[in-house]
C-alpha cells in the first residue's frame, strides 16, 4: 500500500476531497517524523490539538489521550474530520485574503 496521499481531481465534492483520504482517527506522528496523510510534522500537530500561544490557548482540532488509569504515558490520537474542516478552513481564509490582494487597488478607490 503506498503511504502518499493522492489528491482528488479539481472541481471534486468537498466531502471526497481530504475527508475521505483521512482516516477517522490518525495517531501522532514519531518524533521527527511526518503525518502520512498531511505531511505536517509532529510539532505542527501538536501545535493544533494542544491549547499553547502559538494557537490563542485555543486547540484547533480535536483529539483525545488513551491512557490506562495508572500510566503517565498514554497515546494521543486526532480527529481526521476536524483535522480536515481546519485545513477547508484554512484554505477557504487564504483564497479570501488572496481575492481582497487582488481587489485592493478596487479598495484604494472607494476612499476618494
């Protein structure tokens, strides 16, 4: 089975886009390593799914810790959908900012 991830042609449904390459949960990845599906290293997705500055003391993305009751280690796992919605998120943010760059000079007119 090959671990790269194929992207679906443009145009395609967005519910068979990422969703459906992502797995319903995805565990992290091993220090130094990359996510198969994402390619974002560990330290990104950590980034994403614990609260810390670099996100607002906000988790983005959803994700839970499998942890017997004595351990102090357990294993975290994430969310594929909420991974996905972030990134639709994250994607659909920056065509936005792109498309008002692009109209800025149509901005700059306005104020007159």
């Amino acid at each position: 089975m090959s671990d790269t991830l194929s992207l679906p042609p443009a145009g395609a449904d967005k519910k068979t886009g990422l969703h459906s390459a992502l797995p319903l949960w995805l565990r992290l990845p091993k220090p130094l390593g990359r996510c198969q599906f994402t390619g974002m290293s560990r330290g990104t997705m950590i980034e994403l799914i614990l609260p810390c500055a670099a996100n607002g003391n906000r988790a983005p993305v959803k994700s839970v810790q499998i942890k017997k009751k004595y351990a102090t280690r357990g294993i975290r796992l994430i969310s594929g959908p909420s991974l996905a919605e972030y990134l639709d998120g994250l994607a659909t943010q920056q065509a936005c900012e792109a498309a008002c760059d692009a109209t800025g000079a149509g901005n700059a007119e306005e104020a007159d």
